[in-house]
C-alpha cells in the first residue's frame, strides 16, 4: 500500500516520482484512490486548464510543446497530460508524446504525463479529471491537455477544461469537419497551424465566417479569435498564450471561470455516481431479483420502465 500524505507531500515539493505515482494510482483506480483524492482536495483550485483537440495530423503535439516553452518563459510550472489511443493488446499509450516533447524532459518545472483512453470516448483517458487535480496540487500554474485526436467526439475536453482551444490546418478539409463536429461550439480560443501552408489565409477566412453563422454575441460576449501560427518554428505562440490569458481574464471577470469549474466538478460527481450503480447492477447478473423482473416483463405483468424502478428503488435503498 502506498504511504498516500507522503506521497502528496512529496509531490507538493515537486518530486515527479511521486506525481507519477499519484497519477498511476488514479489510473488504476486503487483501492486508495478515495484517500488520494480526499488529501488532495484542499490544495487543488490554482491551476488553468487549457484543453486542446482537433483533427489528426494539425500538429497538435508540436503547439503542446511550443506552449510549454512560452509559458516557461514566462516562469510557469507546466503539466501536460497527453492523452493517446489505447493498445488493444496491453490498454496503454500507443504514440507516447513524451517522444515529441523531449526537449521538455530535463525541465524541473515541467510535468508530462501520456495516458491512454483504454477505450473510453470523447477524446480524454477516463481518469482524466483526477490526473489533473494531481497535477494542479503539485504546484502546476498551468496544465495542458492534449486529446486523442479522434475527430468528432473531442467536444467532450470542452466539461474538462477552463479554456479550450481547437487547431485546424490548411488543406484538410477540416472547415467542413469542424462544422459537422459541433466543434465551433466548444473553441474559446482557434488556432490554424502550419499557415505557411497554402490555403492558411482561406481556412482562417472561412473559419471566421462559419464563426459569423454561429450563434448572436451581446456587446460583453466573449469572441473566439483565430490565431495562425507555424508551431515547429514557434511562430504566433506568443499571440496564442496572449489570447488565453485575455480569455482567463474575461472569464474571471465575468464569473465565467467560476460557474465553469461548478460544472466540472458536477459532472465529476455525477460520473462517478453513475459508474457505482453501473457496478451495483453488473453484479446483479444472475441475481434472483433481476431474474423476477425479467420473467414478469416477458409474462406481461409489468413493463421495463416499472421493472427499472423497482431495481433502482432496491439498489438506493441498500435491497
């Protein structure tokens, strides 16, 4: 069993060993990850999570790492949390984006952690809102997440981030794709990488008008800006650092960042509920109790809907 207040203890002083192993417990969802989380509680709220997503291939490892650099400059702790697709074979991360960032690796100040989805949709390892309460305990000012690069069912970085930014590229179609993902709906902040591509100046133009179509903004309302930016060179990082600060900035004025983190920390409750009762009822199968309702609903006496009420009323009330 891990001593957990050292543990936390040690990752507070910033040991990577230990935020490591705070982490691992996370993901493997310990027996101890109650007592993790419960240490961790009351030093967790100081960190900016900015999540980002987009299509494969828009580069978004290679703006992950120009970031951490601009933000080091600036004298930021950084934690990256880099979530990759799932071996079907082993459930860990297949493409290791610690590869990509090694120029990071020897930085005290900097965290990067890859985590695998093992499965789970919408872009981001399962464990991921825990992973980042870890991070923002051991001292992290800011933490970056890096999704999959799924497509279409990234919005879901959107609940799970303070600020999100979505990168598209020049000649990938991905002005018809972000319309069909729902993606204008989530971007705080748009970024077309690689603009020394042709085409940089049409995707940014027509990025601009879909954004027009979009829903009507009041004078106060925040408008996402479009940065174009060459990453491998670090070319426009500055202005994309420049726009989620002034995004930080709006938000908290406005109380936005605020009402953001109530919803995360909802949702975070609300999975975890529903995850418990999902295991309740797992264990059901071949329970007498389920085994009745079954044989009623196909003899007629009752219906699904009555049949799931009465589990549910058994299951909450401890039967």
């Amino acid at each position: 069993m891990a001593d957990v207040p050292t543990l936390v203890e040690q990752a507070r002083a910033g040991r990577p060993r230990a935020v490591a192993r705070l982490i691992s417990l996370v993901e493997g969802a310990s027996p101890q990850l109650r007592e993790v989380m419960a240490a961790l509680a009351p030093l967790t709220g100081g960190a900016y999570v900015v999540g980002l997503t987009g299509s494969p291939g828009v580069g978004k490892s290679t703006s992950t790492s120009a970031l951490v650099t601009a933000y080091r400059k600036r004298g930021k702790r950084v934690g990256v949390l880099a979530v990759d697709p799932s071996s079907p074979f082993s459930g860990g991360a297949l493409l290791g984006d610690r590869v990509r960032m090694s120029e990071h690796a020897s930085d005290p100040g900097v965290y990067i952690r890859s985590m695998a989805t093992r499965g789970h949709l919408g872009g981001l390892a399962w464990a991921a809102p825990q992973a980042i309460r870890v991070l923002d305990a051991a001292g992290c000012e800011v933490i970056l997440v890096e999704t999959v690069g799924v497509g279409q069912s990234e919005v879901e970085i959107a609940a799970q981030a303070d600020t999100s930014v979505v990168l598209l590229a020049p000649g990938m179609g991905d002005g018809i794709q972000a319309a069909k993902a729902g993606i204008l709906e989530i971007g705080d902040v748009y970024v077309v990488n690689k603009a020394d591509r042709d085409g940089a100046d049409a995707t940014a133009r027509e990025l601009n008008h879909m954004l027009g179509l979009g829903e009507a903004r009041g004078p106060g309302d925040w408008r996402p800006p479009i940065v174009k930016t060459v990453a491998a060179r670090g070319e426009g990082i500055d202005e994309v650092v420049e726009a989620l600060e002034k995004h930080r900035a709006w938000m908290e004025e406005r109380g936005v960042l605020a009402d953001r983190r109530r919803h995360r920390a909802a949702l975070e409750v609300e999975h975890i509920a529903v995850t418990a009762l999902r295991q309740r009822i797992g264990d059901l199968h071949g329970d007498r109790r389920l085994d009745a309702l079954a044989e009623r609903i196909v003899s007629g006496r009752t219906d699904p809907y009555t049949a799931a009420d009465e589990l549910i009323e058994g299951l909450t009330n401890g039967g």
